[in-house]
C-alpha cells in the first residue's frame, strides 16, 4: 500500500508578534509566540520535507539582522539553540542529513518557511513551490516588506518545481492551494501508508482558533483577511470527508503536542 511511511514534525524556530496577524480582529495590543513548523515524511520516494525554517545568516549577523530582522520590530524571530544551522541540527536529532531528503516542498516563502531552502541548492533536490509565489517572490518590489526575502529564494542553483493548482508531490503528499495569506500558499494532504492522514495547513490557519471558530488570519498580501476563510473552509472540508486531523501552522499548543505525539 502506497502512503507516508512517517511522519515527523520539526520546530525550526519561534516568532513573536502580534496575535492579530494571526487572528484577524483581535486585540491589537496582544502577542503570540508561535513556532516555526517544518515537517519530514518517510515516503516510498524517500523522505520529503516541508518547509525549512529561517536563514539563520540574517538573525546572526549584526548588519543582515538590522536589516530583515530589526530589533524591537513587530515581529521578533529566535532560532533554537546552538551555532550551526537550526535545519541541519533538526535533521539530525532524528538520525537523518540534509543527503537524506529527497524533495522540498515549501508551503509558501515567508521567510520563517523558506530560509533555509539554501541548503539544498548544491545538491540538485527539486523544491516544490507553486508558480504564483515564486514570480511574486521573485518579480513584486513589494515582497520584502511583506516578509519574503528574495535573498533567501533568488539562487540559479535551486531545483525550482512549479506548479499551478493542486499536485502530488510523492506517493502520499499532495499539495493544495490555499492562496491569500501569499499569492501561491498551498498546504499539504498527508496520506499515511496504514490507513488515515493529516492535512497540515501550515499559514492557512495558523492557531486552532482559526479552525474551531472559522476566524480569519489577519496577515494575507493582496487580498482583504476574510479571503482567508474560503481556502480554510476548504481545507476542512477535505479533512473532514477523509477523516484526517487537521492542524493549523503556528499553533503554539497544537504543535508541540503533535511533536511529541508522533516522535
């Protein structure tokens, strides 16, 4: 039977910013601190990765960070412990290397999701992204002050595979567009090999609130927040007829628990 084999969610990171971004109309006075999510699955094509974290070059360096990164900004980002990169220290802990990882799939290129996509640009490991978001990465003047680096993306090494809709990534990884918090956001069906699933929402629906209470996420580019709803909806509805768990992207309850749950 076909089917993720395993799966193993990763914490890259953490942000600190105001909950409003991740909940549209609440207090503007309020903060969150949320995880930065990445997720491995053991697949029959090898093992896939979704999503990749920071670029830890841009919080480390003094004249880098004052740029994407200044202190005492809206959102403050930390890295784990340690001075090596958080990905390849992740990988690690769970007996695994960057060689290990046979696909990329980025669920969008804010920078707390792709920045550390740099990683596998030597190595000719195709990167899933869809279409709209790279053009918009690559092409918009606008795109930095919405939190996607081009420094982080902008690499003629990288294995760009685009796409303009929903795809299969690999035997069980299917990505869903779910546009407005980016131009080309897409989320991630799971299918595991023995039979249920998970549909990982990544910044569709960052918090469990998003999902239970059908709230709207208040960080969308191009779009007002309540276009947010449309893709959340459909990504509960998917989960529902096929009876997966759904999980929301920064939920800073939700993710730890699923971590220690599947390890």
């Amino acid at each position: 039977m076909t089917g993720v084999r395993r799966v193993v969610p990763l914490t890259l990171g953490w942000a600190e910013l105001p909950l409003a971004y991740s909940l549209h109309g609440a207090d503007p006075a309020a903060r969150i601190r949320e995880p930065v999510p990445a997720v491995l699955l053991d697949t029959g094509d090898g093992w896939v990765l979704l999503d990749t974290g920071y670029n830890p070059a841009l919080l480390r360096d003094p004249v880098l960070r004052s740029r994407f990164h200044p202190v005492g900004g809206d959102f403050e980002a930390f890295l784990p412990e340690g001075d090596g990169h958080p990905l390849e220290a992740a990988l690690e802990e769970v007996g695994l290397a960057l060689e290990d990882v046979a696909a990329v799939a980025l669920s969008h290129l804010h920078h707390d999701h792709a920045g550390g996509v740099g990683q596998f640009a030597a190595g000719g490991v195709p990167v899933h992204v869809q279409a709209a978001e790279l053009t918009y990465a690559l092409h918009d003047p606008g795109a930095e002050g919405h939190g996607i680096f081009r420094v982080d993306v902008d690499d003629p090494r990288l294995r760009w595979v685009q796409a303009t809709g929903d795809t299969e990534i690999a035997p069980g990884v299917t990505a869903v567009l779910t546009a407005g918090h980016t131009p080309g956001h897409q989320s991630f069906v799971v299918d595991l090999a023995g039979g249920g699933g998970f549909v990982f929402a990544f910044d569709a629906a960052d918090l469990q609130e998003n999902l239970d209470e059908e709230r709207a996420i208040g960080g969308t580019i191009g779009v007002p927040p309540e276009a947010s709803l449309e893709p959340l909806r459909r990504l509960k509805a998917i989960a529902a007829e096929k009876g997966y768990r759904l999980v929301p992207g920064h939920d800073p309850h939700v993710w730890p628990a699923l971590t220690q749950e599947l390890r």
